[in-house]
C-alpha cells in the first residue's frame, strides 16, 4: 500500500502541478488498521498551492462557479453552504 500511495504522489507531481498546485505530498506513510481488509487504508496527502494566485483564480472564475454549484432541485436537496 505505501508503492501504491508513494506512486500516487509520483502521478500527482507529473501531472497536475501549475501556477496553483505546487507540490503534493504525504503526511504519513499508510495507515492501515489492525484488522486489515483493504477498505480502511488510508493516506493523507498535503497540497501546497500559491494561495495568491488561487484566489486570482476564483475571482476570475466566480461565475462560472455559481453556475455550476449544486442547488436543490427537484428529487435533490442541497444542504450545503451556499457561500
């Protein structure tokens, strides 16, 4: 599990680093409970991003954020916060 994630970060870092992301890394090695079964393993990853240039990027594509944000609709019901 800990090639799997360490190739997982290896994936991240080739592809989806930009002007934003700068960097994803590994808090920990893979936490994997006493009572193994592969569904409780996890990771926790790290992001370092250029804080400046994501809220540019926000700012910059606020309305197609507000477009596209879930709403309640029928057979559906946002509970989320809006903002």
């Amino acid at each position: 599990m800990n090639d799997l994630a360490h190739n997982l970060i290896i994936l991240l870092n080739k592809n989806i680093l930009d002007d934003v992301i700068l960097s994803v890394k590994a808090d920990s090695d893979v936490i994997t409970p006493k009572e193994w079964n592969y569904t409780t393993d996890k990771i926790f990853l790290s992001f370092d991003i250029d804080i400046k240039k994501l809220k540019a990027f926000i700012e910059k594509n606020v309305i197609d954020y507000d477009k596209n944000k879930l709403t309640s609709c029928s057979g559906f019901m946002w509970l989320g916060d809006d903002n």
